[in-house]
C-alpha cells in the first residue's frame, strides 16, 4: 500500500485472530516507526514487546484488579475528565461502537465485558508497551511517544496487522511493570494492542469520523 491509503484505511482493530505475529515482522515495524521524529533527536522512547505467558498473566491480573475495585494506577500525569465537544467526540465513538457490536444502552453485562476486554488488550496476541526514560522531564515527551506510537500503528496496517492504542491496557501499571519486567528508569505511557485483524468481528468495521479541514486548519499569508 501506498503511504495515503495506509492513512486513509487504517483504523483501530479491537477483535483480533489468535495467530502469532512473527517475530521478525515486529522487529520490521518497529525500525520503520523509529524513524519517528523526536526533540533534538532524544528518542526517549522504549518499547517492550509482550507476548505469550506474561501477557496472559498482564490480563489476568489487570481483570481481577479492576473487578476488586483498584483505582486506576498511570505512572504520568491524567488530565481531568472530558468536557464539552472533546466528550460529545468520545460519547460519538462509543455509540458508533456499541451499535456495531449491538450492546443495548441497558445492557450493564455486555458493557462490562467491553470494558474487561480493553483491560484485557482486547486479547490481541502482541502488546507494546510504550515508555519513556524517567530522567527527562516536560511534556514535549508525549509529543515524541505519540510520533513513535502513530508510526507503529502505520507499519503494522501497511504490513496486513490491525493495532488499537489503548491506555486501558496500563491503567493497573505495576501488573504491567511486574511481568514485563520493565526497568524502574522506564515510564509506562500507554499500550498497543496488536494482531491479525478478525473480519468477523463488528467493531472492526467501524470508521470513526473526522473533523474537516476547514475546522482544523487557519491558512494566513495565501492567496484565494
């Protein structure tokens, strides 16, 4: 695929076959997203690739935490609650989403079991944990986590493999932190759930809506 329709096709896959990615197709995806540009070329970032056993154990323990009732557990500053047309945006993707997997509004089971399943990677085979060096400090990190997490989702779409950022993955970090092994000096920013897209899966199908260009962009200094 050209580098417009891995843009234009991609979207965000949350029901995903049980069959492994090779090894070598992530290392693949990975060099290619690490051309992602960073502040003054830091490359703060840290990928920790999770598959197999610790994964499963990832889920397990992020699932029984949450249905004891453990707060949610982020290693990086949460802003506050959405508010405003940045919420109308997140109910519209839910809605859209709920009707493709036909979750009723009253049905409390179903909207739990979509919960668990982001807390669960959506049961992706692969995640990747994203995490930055603890020394250095500032927001423009985020910024250069998020070029190296677009790039990723973009190599694996141009390779046939579906990916969903998810931030639910690392909401209970130390069950995160614990079985991936992952340095005391790493960061945990956020997580990429990532596998061979399930067709059959409805919410795959889903599309979500874009702002047009003329609400996003101020054009000054050209001529009409």
């Amino acid at each position: 695929m050209d580098f417009d329709t891995v843009v234009r096709e991609r979207r965000s896959t949350r029901g995903f076959k049980p069959d492994p990615i090779p090894k070598e197709t992530l290392t693949e995806i990975i060099a290619l997203a690490a051309r992602a540009p960073s502040s003054m070329n830091t490359q703060p970032w840290h990928l920790h690739v999770i598959s197999g056993e610790p994964l499963d154990r990832i889920r397990a323990g992020n699932t029984e935490r949450t249905l004891a009732g453990v707060p949610p557990s982020r290693e990086f500053r949460v802003e506050g609650k959405y508010e405003g047309v940045h919420r109308q945006r997140q109910v519209d993707i839910a809605v859209q989403l709920f009707e493709a997997m036909g979750i009723e509004r009253h049905d409390k089971e179903r909207r739990q079991d979509w919960v668990l399943r982001g807390f669960r990677q959506f049961d992706a085979p692969v995640s990747v944990i994203v995490a930055y060096d603890k020394e250095l400090e500032g927001d423009i990190r985020h910024f250069d986590l998020g070029a190296i997490t677009y790039g990723l989702v973009l190599a694996a779409w141009s390779r046939g493999i579906g990916a969903v950022i998810n931030s639910q993955g690392i909401m209970q970090s130390p069950v995160v932190r614990e079985h991936a092994n992952i340095p005391d000096n790493h960061v945990i920013q956020t997580a990429v759930a990532m596998g061979y897209p399930d067709d059959s899966f409805a919410a795959n199908a889903v599309i979500s809506t874009r702002r047009p260009t003329e609400e996003i962009a101020t054009f000054i200094g050209f001529e009409d």
